[in-house]
C-alpha cells in the first residue's frame, strides 16, 4: 500500500482487509494495555491506602509515647518540687535550727532594747 498527498492507495481489495485486521489487532492490543494500566493503578491505589494506614497507626503510637512521657516528665517535675519544698522545711523546722534562731534572736532584740 502506498500514500499520495496524504491518500492511501489500495492495488487489492484484500489489502484493505488485512488493513482493517491489523487496526483491530492494534485496538484490542491497546484495550488491553489499558485494562493492564488501570489494574495497575489500582494495585498502586491499594499500596498507597496500605502505607498511608500503617503510618496513620505509627503516628498513633508515638502519640501515645509522647503523651506518657510527658504526663511523667510532669509528675516527676512535681514530685521533685514537693520534695525539694518538703526538704526545705525539714531543715527549716530542725531542732538545732530552731535553737540558733531562737539564740540570735534574743541576742538581736538585747541589742536593739536600750
């Protein structure tokens, strides 16, 4: 088969025949690299739902570390004041602290009293 100026010329009828199976054959080949492309892209959708997932449930659990590590970086902190606060007192309320303050007290109200 031959072209001129754009215009296919046929010498045989059956030439056109085997044309139009070839464009057939091409047509069916190309449905079904399009059935192949979509399965494809589903297959993809599937994998890409599947990892989304599995790292929607890790973010999930480091949420929940997160979440216990501050709660006990928060009680720690408040233990550790209440300790250093208790301690504080404790040392404060000492017998031996309590005498000496009770002694420099009366030396400072005897020097201050004419």
């Amino acid at each position: 088969m031959q072209t001129v100026n754009g215009k296919l010329i046929v010498e045989k009828p059956q030439d056109l025949d085997n044309l139009k199976r070839n464009i057939e054959n091409l047509t069916q080949q190309f449905e079904r690299l399009e059935l192949k492309m979509a399965a494809i892209s589903q297959k993809d959708k599937i994998e890409y739902l599947r990892k989304l997932a599995t790292l929607q449930q890790s973010l999930q659990k480091l949420e929940r570390i997160y979440n216990r590590l501050l709660s006990t970086t928060i009680l720690t902190a408040i233990a550790l004041g209440s300790w250093y606060v208790w301690q504080g007192f404790e040392r404060d309320l000492s017998p031996a602290k309590l005498q000496s303050n009770l002694g420099a007290s009366a030396i400072a109200s005897t020097k201050l009293s004419p």
